[in-house]
C-alpha cells in the first residue's frame, strides 16, 4: 500500500515538474537552468519514487530485478541523472521527455510485477551490478539526446525552425559525447568486473547478454575513435549512439522479455 502511495505521489509530482520544465527549456538562454520550485518538485519525485520502488526492489530473498522493477529503476536513475543535469540549461529539454517517462515506467511497476531475485554474494559482484545500471542509464540519456539531435539537423536542412526548447547543435552534439564518453568508461569497468564472476554461461543465461552488451561496447568504442581523431558528427554520431543503445537494450531488457515472460526462467 506504500508503495502506491508513493508511486502516485511521484507520477503527480514528475508529470508537474515536467510541465514546468518545458516552459524552462524555451527561456532564454540567459534565464536560470532551473526555478528552485522545480527542483523541489523533482527533487520530491525522485524521493518518492525511490520510496516506492525500495519495497519492490529489496526483498528478504535478495534483490528483485524482475523486468517491471528493473525497469523502474532504470527510469529513477535516468531521471535523477537528467534532474542533476539541469544545472547546465542544456539538458532543460531533456527532461521534458524523461520525467514523464520516469512516471509511465513507475506505473507500470505499480500494475505489473515479475520476480528475478538477485542475490550479490560480493561487493564486486554488486559494483557490476551497480555501474551496468548507472551506464545504462546514461546511454539511454545520450540516445534521446541523439534523436534530438537528428531532428533537429533534420528540421534545420527542411529550412524549418528549431523547436524553442532544443538547444544549437554544437551544446547537444557536445552533451551527446560527454554522455557517451562517461557511459563507455562505466560500461567497459563494469564488464570487466563481470567477467570476474562468470561460472557457467550457459547455466547463467548469459550468452545473449554478453554478444549484446560486448556489441554495444565495440559499437560506442569506434564510435569514440572516430570522434577524438577523425572529428565524427552529426548523423553518423546519432546511429551510432542509437545502435549501440538498441545492442543494450536488446541485451538487458529483451533478455528479460523473452527468459521471465516468455520462458519463465530466471
């Protein structure tokens, strides 16, 4: 019953904050990155959030990362990630897009419930755990700047003005590789402290996420090469951030779809 209280409570809170962040993004540059009732409403969106998914998440037989869960955190992370962000103005839009989805994903949780428990027998299993989320979360940030940043060249080359609330091109383009920068250091620590707790792939189910996730990894690295020494942009920077996000997502959540819904396995 918690749980639902705090859910509403953050979907109302999310959906507010989100309506003013839009008029936010479309201020001039030179206006505060974020009013101080904003940030209390975000600020209490994560909060409850976080009090609502607790209870999903941290059970007595380890932690529950079913895909409706797993999910939902993911959105809390993303979230708090893009909150943070806003005291650069130019991720204000971001936000637009990522509390109401923040929102969707807790409701989905709150009706739907699937167990996967988890149990980190180790603090370095649990720093694996823990820094996948975390640059899952930031490629997810950096594909929807992606998709921002290509409807917006998109619109440029149609002579058709830029929504307000998009920021020029250069301050996303150079967003966009901070993300994915960050998220590629994250991801590449992470699995290497993975690798150190495989025992049995096969037992594990772990093929279909490691061919993913190593995919995605090779993916986000040419893409980083080619930025640093050939000065890649634009829209081949946009696919490749898209592809290499699909490759994870495909990883995480679509090996949960089809191993916890589908097969019921764990």
């Amino acid at each position: 019953m918690n749980a639902t209280i705090f859910g509403l409570a953050a979907i109302a809170l999310y959906l507010t904050a989100a309506a003013q962040m839009s008029h936010l993004a479309r201020a001039p540059s030179a206006h505060p990155a974020m009013q101080p009732r904003t940030g209390l409403l975000a600020l209490g969106a994560l909060l409850a959030h976080g009090a609502a998914l607790y209870p999903m998440i941290v059970t007595a037989g380890g932690l529950n990362l079913g895909i409706f869960s797993a999910a939902s955190l993911v959105a809390w992370l993303v979230a708090g990630i893009a909150v943070v962000a806003t005291a650069r103005r130019s991720a204000a839009s971001l936000t637009v897009v990522i509390l109401p989805f923040a929102a969707a994903m807790l409701a989905v949780s709150l009706v739907f419930s699937h167990r996967h428990l988890v149990n980190p027998q180790s603090p370095g299993l649990a720093l694996h755990i823990a820094l996948s989320l975390v640059a899952y979360s930031l490629f997810a940030i950096a594909a929807l700047q992606a998709a921002y940043l290509a409807f917006a060249e998109h619109r440029l080359k149609q002579h058709t003005p830029v929504l307000g609330f998009l920021p020029p091109l250069p301050t996303m383009e150079q967003l966009l590789f901070q993300l994915t920068s960050v998220a590629f250091v994250l991801l590449s620590v992470g699995l290497i402290i993975g690798c150190l707790y495989i025992e049995d792939v096969s037992s594990q189910h772990l093929a279909h996420k490691i061919f993913f996730s190593l995919l995605a990894w090779v993916i986000f690295a040419i893409l980083l090469v080619g930025r640093y020494h050939w000065h890649w942009r634009g829209r081949r920077a946009v696919k490749y951030v898209i592809a290499g996000f699909v490759m994870l997502a495909l990883g995480f959540f679509g090996s949960k779809l089809v191993l916890e819904l589908i097969l019921h396995r764990a």
